[in-house]
C-alpha cells in the first residue's frame, strides 16, 4: 500500500510562485509513475502532470505547459511540483497520485493505485 501526503499550498498573488511536496511510503516501488491532479470548486478532478520515477518522462496538461515543472527525489521518495506564473485559474485542492505507468496518469478515469489527501492552492488577483 502506498500512502502519499502533499504540502506546500497556501496563498498566492497572481503571477507568484509555490512549490508543493508529496512524500510516498510504503508500496512505492510499485509504482513506476508520480503525478499531480486538481480539482477546483464545482468542477471535476483534472490532470496536471505526471512523471515517470525512472527514465524521467514527463507529461503535462496544455494549461500549466511552460509554467509548472514536476520532478522527483526517488532517494527520497519526494515528488514536486514547482509552480510559476501563478493564474486566479489555478485555484484548486492539488492531488498527488501515483500509478504503475506514466500512460494511465492520463487515461479516462485515472488508473492510479493510490492518491493523497490534497493542499488548497489559492491564487489571488
């Protein structure tokens, strides 16, 4: 079983900068994949970015290209999510989620074996 626990959100000014944290333990050698997902009010879970724990594939959702940048600390077991360029629009609980493939990140539903408990980012304008 793989137990995952973000941090790092707070409140932002519009075009500020947050950095969020998701430290995995147990299983986690069984899940090849790490990402992030947000679900902003009265609006469904959405994809953000995902990356492959070894080989360091990444993916990204067309509205954080170029402004959000995922990484790793597979010594440590730490995700990341470092956030620029801040919009009111990224206002949203952030999810970390983990999977056994990079691909099923992104499939419809997210075919993730285990998910975090979620930090508010809230952007201001």
């Amino acid at each position: 079983q793989v137990r995952l626990v973000e941090s790092g959100g707070g409140l932002v000014q519009a075009g500020g900068s947050l950095r969020l944290s998701c430290a995995a333990s147990g299983t986690i050698f069984s899940s090849n994949a790490m990402g992030w997902f947000r679900q902003a009010p009265g609006k469904e879970r959405e994809f953000v970015a995902a990356i492959s724990r070894y080989g360091g594939s990444t993916s990204y959702a067309d509205s954080v290209k170029g402004r959000f940048t995922i990484s790793t600390n597979n010594a440590r077991n730490t995700l990341y999510l470092q956030m620029n360029s801040l919009k009111p629009e990224d206002t949203a609980v952030y999810y970390c989620a983990a999977a056994g493939y990079i691909g099923y990140m992104t499939s419809i539903p997210p075919r993730t074996n285990a998910w975090g408990q979620g930090t508010q980012v809230t952007v201001s304008s």
